[in-house]
C-alpha cells in the first residue's frame, strides 16, 4: 500500500500528459478547419475543439474511455461492435493455445530432464528460439492453416500461435524448476527407493512450481500479443487484432485507442488471475511468501 | 514414400548417435556441440523426407531444399528487406529506446518516490500487448522506417527501465557505505559503483529488447510500409502463396535475431567479466 501515492501520482502524470499532447497534436486539425472558413479561434476555443474531434489524432483520455464504455456496455455481446465479443474471440484462442502451449511444454520439460541426450539436443534450440522473432510467422501459419486444403476455424490457427509462444517460456522454466531439489534432497529419496516416477511427482514437480508460475505470467503474456497479431492479416473480421487492423484502415483512432485498452485489460487480467493462482497454490503448498 | 522412410531411419541411426554421445561424453567438449548440431540436422532431414515422401505441395510447407534455393536466388530483395527493417527500423529504435530508458532510470534515480510509482507502471506495461500500438504510429510517423523505430522505442523502453532500475538498486548497503567513507560524490557513487553493479541487470533487459525490436519492426509493417522490408514481403508473399519466400525471410529473421542477440551477449561478457555467471567459463 507504501505504493499506491506513487503510483497514483505517475499515473496521474501521464493522463496528464496525454491530455496536453492531444490539445499539442489535435490543434493543427482546427487551425486549418478555422482558417479554411476564415475565422480567427481563440485558445479556450482551439482547447475545447481538440477534445472532441471526429477523428483525432491523439483522441483524449475521456474519448478513449467513452468508446470503451460504448464498446463494451453500449453493445449487445452479440452484436460486431461489442468489444466483449471480439475480446471473447481473443481470449478463447489465446486460452486453448495456452493450455495447449503449456502442457506440452511440461511433458518436453520432463523428458528433457530424464534424458541426458534429449537434454544436450533440444535445449541449445529451446533457449535459441527465443531470439527468434517467431510473431513474423503468425500471418503465414494463419493463412496455411486456414486455407485450403486443411481449412482449419480461426481458432484453431490462431490458437497454433499463442501456444507456441507460451510453449518455450515454459519449457524453458520447467526445466531449471524440475532440477531446482538440490542434490541432498535426491538422496534422500534415493535412501527411501523411490522410483523415478515417485521422484518426479513427489519432489520434482512440487519443487518446479514456483518456477513454472514464474513462466506461466510471461507466457500468458506473450500468448495474448500472439493471438492479436495472428488476428492481423486481412481476411480476419473477428478478434481485437482485427479491430486495430480495421481501425487504422478507416482512419477510426478512437476505435483503434478503445481496441488497445480492451487488449491491455485482458492481458493484465489474465496475468493477475495467474499471480492469484500462484499466491493461492504456493500458500497451500507451505511455500508462500 | 522411400524418401520418407529413408529420413526415419536417419532419425533413428542420429538418435542412437546421439544417445551414445551423451552418455559417453556427459556432456562436455566436442558432444555440447555435435548432439544440438546433429538434432537440428535431423529435424532437416525430417522435414525434408516428409515434404517430398507424402508430396506435400509447396503452397503448404515447401522443402529446406526449396527454401534454401529462394535464400540464395533472391538475396538482393533480402538484403533490402534487411537493411530497411533491421538496419533501419529496428537498430535505430533499439538504440533510442534502450539509451533514452537507461538515462531515465538515471534520472528517477535519486527519487524514491517516483520510483516507487513507476516500477509498477513500467511492470505492468511491460506485459502488455505494446506491439497493438503500432497502427496509432504508423498513422502519426508515416510508412517509412520512422514510424517502425517509433514502435521498437516504445516496446523495448519499459523491459530496459524496470531493469536498470532494479540494477542501480543492486548494491549491498557495505559497498555503498564505502563509498561514503571515501566521501565519493553521488556522481562518483553512480558511475565507480552502482552503474557497473547495475549492468548485469541492464544487460538482462537489453537482450530481452533483442527480440521485442525485431518483432515490433516486423509486425509494424504489417499495418503499411514502403514496398521492402521484411514483415511487408512477409504479407505480400503470403498473399501470393510464395511461402518459400517467406520461409527465407524466417530464415534471415531467425538469423539476424540470434546473431543480435548474440552480439550483445559477447558485449556482456566484455562489460561484466567479473559477474559470478560470466566466470568459469
């Protein structure tokens, strides 16, 4: 709670300077509408106008929020203006490639750290894969996955996507987790007889918790900016990717702002559902903080 | 289907090879280089036997071989695309971005107010969907590399902040203490103590930004460019179905990625010699 003036503070700062740069960048639109007609504005005049233009340049913070509000309680769910229902679109997509992304990502994780030789092979490509701009493949995944002949939905090509992004944070993280039980501990199971299986379940996977959660924020993350790209190649109609593409199509900022913070609302979202899983899990498993 | 079969049985006879590297070597020497090189070969050949046994067409998954013969036939359609997405968008905006977030957390640095309030701005944002703001400056900066590097500024800014941040707060209370005792200036502090303290942490979020610049300047084109750069060849291949085109502009991508990555990663190694991961090696 130390944080919350602070915090309060920069964010306050920064609507601030929000509002003073669209007045700074929205004013050159009235000059010109003013002097198109001949007539002189006054600066209250030039304020006014620049916070509520058509089309801004830079909508003000009030803008953004009304076409939030109208995008979101303004809509029937159903209806193709309702962000709800392009963020539903986002979200199940990035929810099936998340599940999907982790879950092999624990099973390669395991066998990597059973496996000297899967060790020595898969991981050098695991860590370099993360240095490789893997989002530039999304529009080509999409657009083989879900042409002819394969025809996949949308969803299931999009969800290819978010569930290789969260794939490898995951791996990655699972097996500096499962090697985390320090070299005493693993003799202590040996002195029991446990099996290697006994092992895994019973120090192992417990062991690698905090770790994947640690993992599972960055891929849910990663996971939700992959299925809003994956939305962008033209053809896609549904999803808050195609709202942003459809927005600086037509020129329509206020629609492409209101986008934006319904996509930022869905990834911190997600990522607080996950901090509250892992508070919750790690407090129960004696691990908590 | 000989074709196939025949990349099954290399994989098998790499796996047995693999195996028995692994366990004789354990690991070091020759094997850390030979077992991840025979496995990339071996997903090759896979791929390759796959594509040609089951006559997949070109317009799905076309073969190394084929992709390979795209890279070295068009290289100077790649090497445009290069030099204006990476050279130009990406490099530029990483420069800007990374310097104009070092000097930031300089500059809060002495305030532990501003801090506090901004540590949790910057970590909030730094997992946000950044990359959705590319049409917005696309829109304010034109179709040229400007507004590329825009986006890569602001995607890589945030990563580097919450970073050097929490680096400049790195140092134990002794050494700072030490300092005083020298009566060091805070300028002298700074730059004797707690920036080289810091780069460990700097160096962290400065190879995180290696990816986010090439994704931002990848994906920024997908909202308009010029007719070169990678993310527009990558869209306007993909639309005439040259999906061997657009696997060698993968191909350079993973390669520049990797290659930048690595570059700041020897530039580490040179800074932070002294840091306990960079030892014994």
């Amino acid at each position: 709670m130390r944080a919350l003036v602070p915090v309060l503070t920069v964010v306050a700062a920064i609507v601030a300077l929000w509002y003073g740069g669209s007045v700074w960048l929205n004013s050159q639109w009235t000059h010109d509408q003013a002097a198109r007609v001949g007539v002189e504005v006054s600066l209250t005049g030039v304020v006014a106008d620049t916070m509520m233009q058509e089309r801004p340049v830079l909508p003000a913070p009030h803008q953004v929020a009304k076409g939030l509000w109208d995008g979101v309680m303004g809509q029937r769910i159903t209806s193709k203006r309702s962000l709800v229902w392009h963020g539903w679109i986002t979200l199940s997509a990035t929810m099936l490639g998340f599940a999907i992304g982790t879950a092999a990502g624990i099973a390669l994780a395991v066998g990597i750290v059973h496996s000297r030789a899967m060790d020595l092979s898969v991981m050098p490509w695991a860590i370099a894969s993360q240095t490789v701009p893997i989002l530039a493949i999304a529009p080509m995944v999409i657009v083989v996955l879900g042409g002819p002949p394969m025809n996949l939905p949308p969803l299931i090509a999009k969800a290819v996507i978010a569930a290789y992004l969260t794939f490898f944070p995951v791996v990655v993280g699972m097996v500096k987790g499962l090697r985390s039980p320090d070299a005493m501990q693993l003799d202590l199971l040996r002195t029991y007889n446990a099996s290697a299986l006994d092992t895994l379940i019973k120090l192992r996977l417990p062991a690698a918790m905090p770790y994947l959660f640690a993992s599972l924020k960055v891929a849910v993350a990663a996971s939700v900016v992959g299925t809003i790209v994956a939305e962008l190649p033209s053809g896609a109609v549904a999803g808050l990717g195609a709202r942003l593409l459809q927005g600086s199509y037509y020129g329509q900022t206020v629609q492409i702002w209101a986008a934006l913070f319904m996509a930022a609302t869905l990834a911190a979202g997600l990522v607080a559902i996950i901090a509250l899983v892992e508070r919750l899990a790690l407090a129960r498993m004696g691990m908590g903080r | 289907m000989s074709w196939f079969w025949g990349a099954i049985l290399f994989w098998l006879a790499a796996w047995a090879l693999n195996l028995r590297l692994a366990a004789r070597a354990g690991g070091r020497g020759a094997a850390r280089l030979a077992v991840p090189a025979l496995f990339g070969i071996t997903l090759l050949v896979l791929w390759e036997g796959t594509v040609r046994g089951f006559a997949v067409p070109g317009v799905i998954l076309p073969a190394p071989s084929a992709i390979w013969g795209t890279l070295t036939g068009s290289l100077p359609i790649l090497w445009g695309d290069f030099v204006q997405t990476i050279l130009k968008g990406a490099l530029s905006g990483y420069v800007i971005g990374c310097a104009a977030a070092v000097l930031t957390a300089v500059a809060i640095d002495r305030s532990a107010f501003l801090q506090r309030g901004l540590l949790p701005v910057g970590n909030f944002v730094a997992a946000l969907p950044v990359v959705g703001i590319a049409p917005i400056l696309v829109m304010w900066f034109g179709f040229d590399w400007q507004s590329k590097a825009a986006v890569v500024v602001v995607m890589v800014f945030f990563p580097v902040l919450v970073n050097t941040v929490a680096g400049l707060a790195a140092t134990d209370r002794l050494s700072r203490d030490q300092m005083a005792t020298w009566g060091a200036s805070y300028g002298q502090a700074l730059f004797k103590l707690r920036l080289p303290a810091a780069m460990p942490f700097i160096f962290n979020g400065l190879k995180i930004a290696t990816t986010l610049a090439l994704i931002g300047a990848i994906v920024a084109e997908f909202f308009g460019s010029p007719t070169r750069g990678m993310g527009f060849r990558i869209s306007t291949a993909v639309g005439q179905l040259a999906l061997d085109l657009v696997w060698a502009e993968i191909a350079v991508a993973a390669l520049a990625g990797s290659a930048f990555y690595g570059l700041v990663a020897a530039v580490e190694r040179a800074v932070t010699f002294w840091h306990p991961s960079q030892r014994g090696r």
